[in-house]
C-alpha cells in the first residue's frame, strides 16, 4: 500500500511539473509572439478596434496568466491587445496568435525538446505502473500459496512489494524442498520400519551393478528371512509382529553400520544398503567384497542379532533367520536376478534346518527352475482336470475289516509320466494351489466314497489329508459341511488327516473349528504322529479320535528296543485316551505281527495294499462277498503279502 501510495504522489508530481514546463515555453514562445507583433512582422493579424464603439471585457485572470498583457473579450473572441491608443485597440485574436504567431516562433521546437526529455520519464513511469499491477497480482497469488501450505504473513515492515515477495518466495521455496524431502521419503520409505523399501532398493542395486561392471568389482548380496515370525504373529497378534519387525530393522541398521556397510542417500537420508522388501524378509547390500569371506561374516552377525531375545512388555521372544547371499556376477548380473538368487539360496537355509546361511550354487537355480516349471504345470493339470484320487485302505489287524480308506492324489504328467505328490505338493503350498488342488480332493473323495457309501459299504469311512495353509486359509466347518451337503456323504463317513505339526501351530479357532466338525460326526487324525514332538498334555487337550502312527517308528522298531519301547508307550496313551491307532508303513509280516502283539488296532502299507483307484477298490471290495457286506457295513482287505499261516490267524 505505501509502494502503491508513493508511485501516485510521483505520477502527480511529475504531471505538475511537465505541466510548469510547458507552460514556461509557452510564455516564452508568447511573449516571443508579441515582440514580433509590436515590430509589426504580422500586420495582418493585428485588428484595429474602437474602444468606445465596441462593447469588451478586460479579463484580469487572463491578464495574469500571460504576464500582465492586456487582455479582453470582444464577441465572445478573446484578444491581445499589441497597441492602445485613446481610440483604438490594436490586438490579435487568440487563434490567430496561436496559428501564426506562436507556430512561429521557438514555440514548437522547444516543445519538441521538452516532449523527448518527458517522454522517456512518462515510459518509465508507465512502465513502473505496469510492473506495481504485476507484483501486486504475484503478491495476491502468493499470498493464496501461503494460506494454502500455512505460511504465516510477514509482519508489517517498511520492506517494498518487492522485498516482501523475495522473502515470501525464500520461504515458499524451503517449504517446497522440505516437501519435496518428505515426499520422496514417503515415496521410497518402508512405513512400518523407516527402511528403504523394494523398489529404491532395486534401483540402488542396478546403479551399483553397473559401476561394478565398468570398475570390474564384486559386490554382495544377503536375503534374510525371519525364522518363526508367523508364530508370533498368529500367537500374539500383529501389533507384537510389527513391533519385533521394527526391532529386527534396528538390529540391522546397527549391523550396517558396525561393518562399515552403510551409505546414506543425500536427499532422503534412507540407508541406501539396507531394505525391508516386505512381510518378514529383509536385505543388505555389500558394496566391496575385497574377501569373499566378507559376506560370511555379516551374515553371521545378522544370525547372532536375530537371535537375541526380543523383549516386548513383560514378554520375551525367540526367533531366528535364514539368509540367502548371492555374488555379482557369480549368480547374476542384474538387480532382479541377484535378488532372486539369494531368495533361492534362502530357501535352500530353510530347507537345510533354519537359522543359518547358503550361498547360491548353480544347482539352487536348477532347482527353482523345476519349481517353477511344475507350479505352471500344475496350474494347467487343475485347469484341465488332470490330477486323480488313489485310495489306500487302513484295516484292522485282527480280521483285516476295511476301517477307512485315505484318498491320495496322483499326478501322471503328459510328458514326464508319474510325479511323485513328495515333489508337487510343498510347491502347491508354497504358491497356495494347495486350496483350489484341495478344494478337488476333498470333492472327488467325497463323491467317491458317496457312491461306495450307497452301495452298501455304510461302515467305511473316506479320510482326506489337510495342510497347514488350508487350516489358515480354509473355515474349516461351512467349508466341510458345504462338500458334504453337495455330495450327499454322511459326516460320519468323514475323517480328515492332520499332521503333528500343524496341530502345534493351529490356533484356537482352528481348534475350535475341529470341535465343531466333530459334533456334526466327522473324525479327526493326528497324522506322522511322534514327528512333531508334541507334548502329552497338548495331546489331552486335541480334538483327535485317531493317531496315525509315523512310519518312522515302525522301521526301527524290531532292531531297536528304544523304538520298541515308544511303540508300547504310545500303545498304552492310546487305550487310556481312548484313541485308535494305526501304525503307518507296515510292509513286512514282522511289522504286521509286532504291531498287532502291541495292541495297535489299525495297520497301513504296502503290506496291505498299495494305493488302487477307485475302479480296482470297487471290483475288490463290491463283487465279493455281498452278504458280508450288507450285515457289517464293510469288507475284509487281506494282506497280500502275508503267510498262509498269518492269513489263517487273521481269518480267525
């Protein structure tokens, strides 16, 4: 406002004194004019008027104005008076001393010389007018960037227009760099952790692959998965998860920096060797690999970190990590590959106990090839309804009475023939196929065992295997009832096979789930049992009706007492549980009869019976012995492979 108030009192200035200056030429060049006019130069223009004939008027403002000349006003007409005699006026009418009196004198040229000295000024000042209505209206938008970002006004100062914007723009500017700051960390920061997230560490990793590929260097890679994190998760509930994810990010950080590892981004401040690539999985980044032992070392020390207790609250907790490390350009020589090849390289720490270290090896890369390959394959046999049920029966070593028959998925690739369910079925759980592949297995042996069900085998149960993704993924009771409802079986005709391990990691609702399915009347099997290492309490506390005893055991049995002495013990949990037993893996006639001096009620095996299709089940179990069936519910299974003697006792 004073900037707008001091250019207006300079504009009026300037009027008032452009106008002095013309008005001073312009008496000069008058009184230029009369001279002339009093030397009788313009005898034509000077009229001769009576004074008392005609009526006139002396104006004395006018007078005053050109310097006390006589001046008067005849019809209307303004005169100046050259001559005065008692009689006569001699003057000259106004317009004819202003067209050609005054144009002939120095009048025009001085008016020309006044006009080139004023006009530059009246540009400038224009110009300065100009550039104060662009200002203010910067100064308006300014003002509207303020309140937009809460810049708070400049106080009221003696500083111009321009001043105050230089100093808003100062401002605007560094809210912008701090904006552009936060943006960026919000752009490539890990929000849970405050790491690096994936994609500024991938970028970071192709920039320094291709310094190492100019400079001819090595370079690291450490892919570290938490060992035991989904434990915590699912036991203490994700907030607990986040808080150790948060820790662990801290442990590395210092790691990082212990072994000179660390190199922080300029803009951002973002350790540039260290990401959270997401979930539980993490990953550092060595830059010089002088020794190759240098990776080793680090990854050791990010084991022995990990593995420190994790206190939180009055809790304390234990996990572990399993790292990958892959070499540029040993295994790769692109960012995505290296990654993926110390995920490889992971994998094979996990697969090998957990809680240590592999580095990546040609042969790792054979393998996740396969993976992929059959994961692919596997997608398309689903897709193409390529997969079958073989059904494996489980009797009763007393008279070989069919109890159940476990259905077992079989896969007969168009191209590699028979692939073992040992090989596809950890993939499908890895990749979670394992739901739509068990989605159809429980379908397909429930429709099966429906058929057999109504032709008269009332008495045989259909046992299904369920893993641990399903038990997470799967609400195990609406899902059960569902099947059961579409295919017309009974839930008694139901059992479904767990493995020891799953059930130590099932939550309570899982449990609770099982609980249900059992008062609708599906049973429930502890499978591969005296693997898991569970205890005999947790064992009282399980929603079980049969344990499955695992093969292992029953192989070693009758060369080592120990074994032996397990197999009594378990015997006897059994009957005071009140649980069936079934030994698993039985393929010898020794087996057969040690299991049944034990008290082991139930036997599965090769020594039984390999796994038949449901043609074969039929044809064995339904064209024979029709009355037997139709009294008991069931059939008898003899063991092929047993002595005449031995068949003779079962028989009995």
């Amino acid at each position: 406002m004073k900037d707008h108030t001091h250019g207006l009192l300079k504009s009026i200035l300037f009027i008032f004194l452009s106008l002095i200056l013309v008005y001073i030429i312009f008496i000069l060049s008058f009184t230029q004019g009369m001279s002339a006019l009093h030397q009788d130069l313009f005898p034509s223009s000077v009229e001769k008027i009576s004074i008392k004939d005609t009526p006139h008027k002396i104006s004395p403002i006018l007078s005053v104005l050109f310097l006390n000349n006589s001046v008067f006003v005849q019809n209307k007409k303004i005169y100046f008076v050259v001559k005065k005699t008692n009689e006569f006026y001699y003057a000259v009418p106004m317009r004819a001393m202003f067209n050609k009196v005054i144009l002939l004198t120095n009048f025009p040229l001085l008016l020309l010389i006044l006009s080139a000295f004023l006009f530059p000024i009246y540009l400038n000042i224009k110009s300065k007018r100009k550039n104060y209505i662009s200002l203010s209206k910067i100064n308006n938008k300014l003002n509207l960037l303020n309140q937009t970002f809460n810049i708070p006004q400049l106080e009221e100062s003696n500083q111009t227009t321009l001043s105050k914007l230089n100093s808003s723009l100062d401002i605007i500017i560094d809210k912008a760099n701090k904006f552009q700051h936060e943006s960026s960390i919000n752009i490539f920061q890990d929000k849970l952790t405050g790491l690096s997230d994936r994609h500024a560490y991938l970028q970071h990793l192709s920039e320094q692959l291709e310094k190492a590929e100019k400079q001819n260097t090595k370079k690291c890679l450490l892919f570290i998965d938490l060992d035991g994190f989904k434990q915590v998760n699912d036991s203490f509930g994700h907030s607990f998860g986040d808080e150790i994810l948060i820790q662990v990010a801290e442990r590395l950080r210092t790691t990082v920096r212990n072994q000179s590892l660390s190199s922080l981004d300029s803009v951002t401040l973002l350790e540039k060797n260290l990401s959270r690539l997401g979930g539980d999985e993490f990953s550092i980044f060595i830059e010089n690999v002088e020794d190759p032992s240098k990776a080793v070392e680090v990854a050791q020390h990010v084991i022995q970190e990990i593995e420190r207790d994790f206190v939180l609250g009055n809790k304390i907790i234990k996990i572990g990590a399993s790292i990958g490390i892959a070499v540029y350009p040993d295994s790769a020589v692109n960012a995505h590959a290296l990654l993926q090849m110390a995920d490889v390289a992971m994998y094979r720490a996990k697969t090998d106990g957990r809680g240590i270290f592999r580095i990546y090896s040609p042969e790792m890369g054979n393998k996740m090839r396969r993976h992929h390959y059959l994961l692919e394959e596997m997608r398309l046999a689903l897709a193409n309804q390529n997969f079958k049920l073989s059904f494996q029966p489980i009797v009763n070593v007393q008279d070989c009475s069919i109890l159940y028959f476990e259905s077992l998925i079989r896969w007969n690739h168009h191209v590699e023939g028979e692939i073992t369910p040992s090989e596809f079925i950890p993939i499908a759980e890895d990749s979670n196929l394992i739901l739509p592949l068990g989605d159809w297995i429980i379908h397909e042996a429930c429709r099966q065992m429906a058929a057999w069900f109504n032709a008269g085998m009332k008495k045989v149960k259909i046992s299904v295997n369920i893993s641990g993704v399903q038990l997470k993924h799967r609400d195990l009771h609406p899902w059960v009832m569902d099947v059961l409802d579409k295919t017309g079986l009974p839930p008694f005709a139901l059992l479904l096979e767990i493995t020891e391990s799953c059930f130590i990691e099932a939550t309570n609702q899982t449990i609770e789930q099982l609980e249900l399915l059992r008062k609708e009347g599906v049973q429930i099997a502890i499978d591969d049992f005296g693997t898991g290492f569970s205890s005999l309490s947790t064992l009282a506390d399980l929603p079980v009706d049969i344990i499955k005893i695992d093969k292992l055991f029953i192989d070693q049995a009758n060369e080592k007492p120990k074994y032996n002495k397990i197999l009594e013990s378990i015997s006897e949990l059994g009957k005071k549980l009140n649980l069936k037993l079934v030994a698993e893996g039985v393929e010898e006639a020794e087996q057969f009869e040690l299991v049944r001096k034990l008290g082991i009620q139930c036997v599965q095996g090769y020594l039984v019976s390999r796994p038949e299709t449901s043609r074969n089940v039929g044809t064995k179990v339904l064209k024979h012995n029709l009355n037997h069936i139709a009294m008991t519910g069931t059939n008898v299974w003899l063991p092929e492979k047993l002595n005449t003697n031995n068949k003779d006792a079962v028989a009995k």
